[in-house]
C-alpha cells in the first residue's frame, strides 16, 4: 500500500473507460473508505458523471484541483476544458485530446511525486491522432512525455507475465529490432519487475524468434547470433535466463509454473498467449464474460499500468463493459509503487 493516490486515467471518453472507472470505484468502495487506497480519476467530468447516472452507482467522486494541497481519497480532476459532448461509441477529435490531456496531466503528477503512478483506461489510437497526436500508443506517447528513448511492454495475466522486444513495427521490421543491447534491456527491466513484485529469485525464458530456434541455422540465424550470446552474458552476470527457448512451447512452460517470467520477440508472439487465457468468452453469446489482463510499461521514470484491451466502442454506454482488468491494473500499480518505496527504504 502506498499513502500516495494513484492517478486514473480515462483514455477516449467514447469508449468504456468511464464506465470501469465508474465500476472499479463501486467495487473497491470499502478499500477507499478505509483509506488503503486512494485514487484521482483525470479525464472528463461530463463522461464521468455521465457513467454514474447511467449505471445509477452510489458513489461520491468530487472535483479537486491539481495544485489542491489536500485531495479526499476518491475524487477526479478536469484533464482539459469540455466540449461538445462527447457520445458513447463515436469516434472524435475531443475523445483523443481528452486521452491525451488526461495522460499529460497523469505524468506530470507523478514525476511531482503527487500520485505514486498512472493506471490507465484505453484509448483509440484513431481519435488520437485526428485530435492531432501522432503516437501508435500509450507507450511511445509516455515514452515521449517523459523523455524516455526506450521502454518495454509487459503483459500480465496470473503466472504469464510477458515482455516484448518489440510492438508496434511491421514484422518485416522485427528481426532488425533483435540487438544484443535491446534484449539485454528488455531482460534487465523484467527481472527488476519481478523483484518489485516480490519474486525473490527471477527466472526468465527468452522465446525464439525463428521456428525451432532457428534449427541450427536453417531457419535463420538470429536465436544463435544474437539471442544465444546475450543470454550466455546475463548468465554470467548472475541472472536466472534461458533460451532461446521455442515459440510453440514457451508459454506452455511458462503457465506450467517453470518461469516467472518470458520475452517475446515480438507484438503478437506475445500477445495472443495472454489474451487467449485472459479473454474469457460466453460459448452461447460470443460475448466476453470477463477481460484479465494488465499491460505495465517498463523502463519509464514513473510506474504506468494499464488495462489489457481496447476502448470497445461497440459496448461503449451499454452498461455491460468489465472492469476487472481494471482493477487489476490497479492492483498491480499498488504492488510495483510498494516494491520501489521497499527499495528506497
């Protein structure tokens, strides 16, 4: 626990955001009250109180400023100034600035030390850039709000904890993105994760980039070239690393309890294992029951998770959207906020 808020942030206020929000807050209810979590949701006032009349919760979210010297345990902050309203579902240019000015706001607190991280709701990469923010993600726009040349993607799913060399590149592009130096970062940054998680001893599985690991060269060079010596000299640095371990058996050991942790080369490599186990779908319905999943970012100068999915527009105001992933983004922020101050201590 840290005596710190965390800050919320709504992401495209066309989407779900405002509704999990709305929904964690319910759930979590008891925690706030107690004072064992504080929370500052920053995004659109409308939106926000929009969702609670629609969902008719019985929650109290009051209004703060930013420079406020005390705020109450739950309450929200005005990411910029309203405009047309902004409707459930439709894209616009107003739901990509408040996406934007809400994450703006949420960096420059925690790097004030005001909020002990960034939990973010999702945002829609295409409202972002028509409100004129040409960023693929949440990523690279943190990554550029905090100075920051290289961070690293982490998913997080019970056991299946898996960070990316690369993400957002074509996968023409991808081997190029495999250097000693980046999967020597990606390595270090997700041991260090796991350490502020409490795992005491890390032990990390680097997945193939080619089939069978390349097959001894007849499949591609890079898991030998590359892969191989990087993980010899973590080895030797004292880390618990191996690999290059196969694409198509590395997740199976990995839910199987054998690693805490695995790198995927790349987006959907690592991906597709931890939405296919996080995505639980009604068989009668075809309908998402419950959505698990946390995407942490690694490597930046504050602590930023996130949910594991989209803003859903298609559900956006129906009152049906899940929060779970949400909470368990905020539980996770808790965790890694708590793991630095340990270490600060």
């Amino acid at each position: 626990m840290t005596s710190r808020h965390l800050a919320i942030t709504m992401g495209d206020p066309a989407g779900i955001g405002p509704e999990i929000i709305v929904k964690a807050c319910v759930g979590l209810k008891e925690r706030i009250a107690k004072g064992d979590l504080r929370l500052l949701v920053i995004g659109s006032g409308a939106a926000l109180e929009g969702a609670k009349a629609a969902l008719g919760a019985d929650v109290a979210i009051p209004q703060v400023m930013a420079d406020d010297r005390e705020w109450p345990n739950l309450c929200y902050l005005q990411a910029d100034t309203e405009g047309d309203p902004i409707k459930p579902g439709v894209l616009s240019a107003d739901g990509g600035r408040f996406a934007y000015k809400a994450i703006e706001q949420g960096v420059r607190l925690t790097q004030a030390g005001r909020t002990a991280a960034i939990v973010t709701a999702p945002l829609n990469k295409e409202a972002l850039n028509k409100a004129g923010y040409h960023f693929p993600g949440h990523t690279e726009m943190l990554a550029h709000l905090t100075g920051v040349r290289g961070s690293v993607m982490l998913l997080a799913h019970g056991n299946m904890r898996v960070s990316h060399v690369s993400t957002h590149v074509a996968l023409e592009d991808v081997p190029k993105r495999l250097t000693p130096e980046r999967l020597r970062m990606v390595i270090d940054l997700t041991n260090d994760a796991l350490l502020r998680l409490g795992i005491a001893k890390p032990k990390i599985a680097i997945a193939a980039l080619n089939p069978h690991a390349g097959e001894g060269g007849l499949f591609g060079r890079q898991d030998i070239d590359v892969s191989a010596p990087t993980i010899a000299k973590a080895v030797a640095d004292g880390l618990d690393v191996v690999g290059p371990v196969p694409g198509d058996t590395i997740f199976v050991k990995l839910r199987a309890g054998q690693y805490d942790a695995a790198v995927a080369m790349y987006h959907d490599q690592g991906h597709i294992p931890v939405k296919l186990l996080g995505f639980q779908v009604d068989p009668a319905t075809g309908r998402w029951q419950e959505l698990s999943g946390v995407n942490i970012t690694l490597g930046l100068p504050i602590i930023r998770t996130s949910v594991d999915h989209g803003t859903a527009f298609d559900i956006a105001g129906k009152g049906i959207a899940n929060e779970h992933s949400l909470i368990e983004a905020i539980d996770y922020a808790e965790r890694l906020a708590a793991g630095v101050s340990a270490s600060k201590s």
